[in-house]
C-alpha cells in the first residue's frame, strides 16, 4: 500500500475487494463470545476480526484456536523470538494483516523498532548470529519448504528436537495463516492500524530509499 513506507519489494498480497467480512456480533454465535475472554491470551485487548471471520466455520475455528494456543502464546519459545519468527513470516508472505497484528504483539514482548527493520533485511546483514541463523529458517521454509543441512546445524547447537518442531511448526502455521488473510482481503482493526502507522513514522526517517519503495 502507497501509506507503507516499508513493505516488501513486490507490496503486500491484497485482493481489490474484501472477500470475508466479519459477520456482525449477533450472528457469531454464544459460544464465541468467549472469545473476548480468551483474546487477552492472544496479546489482543479485543477479538481480532481473524477470529470473528474464522467462526464462520466453527468446526474448523475451536480446533485451530486451541493449536494455535500452543504456538502462541504458551509455545516453548521466547517471546521475542516467536513474534521475529512470524514478523519474518509475514513479509516473506507478503501478509499486511498478519505483519501488523505482530509487530503490535512484538513491541509488547520487547522487539525493538530496530529489530523489525532488520527482519525486512537479507540475512547476511544480520549481526546477531542466533537470529540470523533463525530468519535463515524461516526463508528455507518459506522458499523451500525445507530447513538446509547447514541452517540446521546452527540451530541443533542451540535448540533441542522439541524446540526445532516447535520452529517449523510456528513458521509453517503462519504461512498457512498468510495465505488466509491473503485470499480473505481482511484489514487491519483501526487500533491495530494506528500502531502500525506510528511505528511507520518513528523509522521512516532510519529507512534506505530501496525500503521506502
């Protein structure tokens, strides 16, 4: 979107018209109301329209909430390094929604407006080597669908098996998530868009001319 001073080379994936749209509160069903309660777990303040949208198909939603759960946010990982994960999932994508409902929660975990930037940078930029070695991950899966012998070796020093399944299943869920959105046309939540667009003029002064392109 022109309003992005920082978006992928190739634009964020939007389709021209909004294909889902949240079903209004009375038509979601008691059960979901649960959901706001719920929601705080999510590191929202309320129900993010990805839910009210997914419960357009509840045998589908309930499932994948609670799987979803045990990525984020009761996975095995940090904070900081499950929301680098998905911000890197994000871009990679192309997904506007999924990358601004998380870099609200990476602020919240302590992400700085730094590191969000260099997750838009090409690996070998990286200084730091464990981050580096899992942004490499993230972008053999996202481009290969496959974690490279050498990348695994990196991480193997550091994460043991529960914590490697925990990494491909994080990224390949948030792929799965990307095209969602992708396809769906869902906008961010004006809240979630204001956050966005204050971080947009906080670096927008840090970003070389090819990031504001």
């Amino acid at each position: 979107m022109s309003s992005d001073p920082l978006q992928p080379a190739q634009g964020w994936l939007i389709p021209m018209n909004s294909r889902l749209t949240p079903p209004a509160p009375s038509k979601r069903g008691i059960t979901f109301r649960t959901v706001s309660v719920l929601s705080s777990f999510f590191g929202r303040s309320q129900v993010p329209d990805i839910f009210t949208v997914m419960n357009i198909n509840p045998s589908l939603f309930w499932p994948w909430l609670l799987f979803a759960s045990r990525l984020m946010p009761f996975g095995r990982l940090s904070g900081r390094e499950r929301e680098q994960l998905i911000l890197r999932t994000a871009w990679n994508c192309r997904s506007r929604y999924e990358w601004g409902q998380h870099v609200e929660i990476a602020f919240k975990v302590g992400v700085t407006d730094e590191e969000i930037i260099a997750l838009t940078r090409d690996t070998e930029t990286m200084t730091d080597k464990h981050m580096q070695a899992l942004m490499q991950a993230c972008d053999e899966l996202c481009e290969n669908n496959q974690i490279s012998d050498a990348t695994w070796a990196v991480l193997a020093k550091t994460y043991n098996e529960k914590y490697l399944i925990e990494i491909m299943l994080l990224v390949g869920h948030y792929r799965m998530i990307a095209g969602f959105l992708n396809s769906s046309g869902l906008q961010l939540e004006p809240t979630i868009e204001a956050v966005l667009q204050q971080f947009h003029q906080r670096v927008a002064t840090i970003l070389t001319p090819t990031q504001t392109t």
